[in-house]
C-alpha cells in the first residue's frame, strides 16, 4: 500500500509548499492534502509527483520495495474495493488492445 504521508516528509525536506506541489502536478491544493491523508491517487498523478520530487515511484510504497509477480494476484483482489478501480480496467483493457493491434501488425508483416 502506497504511503503518501511520505510526500508531506519530503516536501519539507525540500522546502516546498504541499500546495505548491499540487500546481506543479495539475491538481489543487485541496485533492493533494486529500491524497495524503487518503493514502491513495492514480498511477500518473503519482508519478508526477515523484517526478517533481525527484524520487522514484517506489519512495511511497513501504520500504520502496516493487512489486514482484507473486504478490499482484493479492493486490488486484484490493484493488475491487479501491476506488479507481475502473480506471485501472481502463487502462488494463486500453493495453490489452494495443498488444492485440501490434500481435495482428506483426502477423501481417511480409516474411
């Protein structure tokens, strides 16, 4: 689970407003006080905020260790009770087709 009080500690570090951060992230200063207290954003805001930070994505996971294959089974199984389930699927589904458009380019291509 993502622990965004993390953004808090290292804006401080930094010397740099929470609001002043949600600018530089396109979001407002009200959804990023929310997402820290929240625990829990989407992947490209996330990102965006590390980016700015200049840490990687990992930072705001418990001891920044990734995610091994074994542990997303468990993981997608919370993610039904999250609420950018959705978008998640979305995105799933959005990659899903694209394999299906390169695996059928590829299948096409003259040998």
């Amino acid at each position: 689970m993502a622990n965004l009080l993390k953004i808090k500690a290292l804006c401080k570090e930094r010397k740099l407003y929470v609001g002043k951060l949600a600018e530089m992230v396109d979001i407002t200063p009200n959804a990023m006080h929310k997402l820290i207290r929240n625990g829990s954003t989407n992947t490209t805001t996330l990102e965006k905020i590390a980016k700015v930070l200049n840490v990687p994505v990992t930072t705001f996971f418990d001891d920044g260790d990734t995610l091994s294959t074994l542990e997303v089974p468990e993981i997608l199984k919370n993610a039904l009770h999250m609420p950018s389930f959705d978008a998640l699927m979305d995105l799933i589904q959005s990659q899903q087709r694209t394999i299906e458009n390169l695996t059928d380019l590829l299948k096409s291509k003259p040998k």
